[in-house]
C-alpha cells in the first residue's frame, strides 16, 4: 500500500509539473510579439500557486523550474538558455523565488486528488 501511496504521489507531481511546462510554453507562444511580454513571468506566478496547491509542494517546485527553462527559451536567441534582456532575465528570478516560496507555504502535505 505504502509503495503504491509514494508512485501517485510522484504521478500528481509529474502531472503537476508538466502542466506548468505546457502553460509556460503556451503563454510564451502568446505573448512572442507583445511588447509586455517580460511581465508574463511574474503573471505566472498565479498559475503556479494554482499547482502548488493543487498538486503539492513537489509539483510547484519541479513546476517553477521547468517554467523558468521555458521562459528562458522563449526570451532567449534561439535553442540557448541564457536569456539577454535584463529585464526578463530578472522577471524570471523573481517568479524562480515566487514559484519556491508558494509551494512551500502554501501546497499542502500531499495532492488533493489523493488526500483521504
């Protein structure tokens, strides 16, 4: 039971994980031509409290970080990592810092879709 418990537990936050990564490419897709487009990062701070409280503190965490690879990407030259506006580059750390601290404060124990 208790092996079965910790494989869902590490589904919820593969789930959780990969649904930040496909709406930070999303959002990164929407914006590509807006010239408010380095704010979108700090906007998807909401998004990844949204996960962290829905799938746990491990899914925020793994979330924010493939997000910020993401939008590193997105504001980058292209297939590099390293990103040139300052701004954005700064963008990015706040919402690494936000997306870290909304999923230890306020995800709980485990995933709701498994609490019993």
């Amino acid at each position: 039971m208790e092996r079965k418990h910790r494989f869902l537990a590490g589904a919820d936050s593969a789930i959780g994980a990969l649904l930040c990564g496909a709406a930070a490419g999303v959002a990164g897709l929407f914006v590509s031509g807006e010239h408010w487009r380095v704010c979108i990062p700090l906007i998807f701070s909401l998004v990844l409290l949204v996960i962290a409280v829905v799938f746990g503190a491990r899914a925020g965490i793994l979330g924010t970080i493939l997000a910020a690879a993401v939008f590193s990407l997105v504001f980058s030259p292209v297939g590099r990592l390293s990103v040139l506006n300052a701004s954005a580059r700064s963008n990015i750390a706040w919402m690494l810092l936000i997306g870290v601290a909304f999923s230890f404060l306020f995800a709980p124990s485990s995933s709701l879709f498994r609490r019993q």
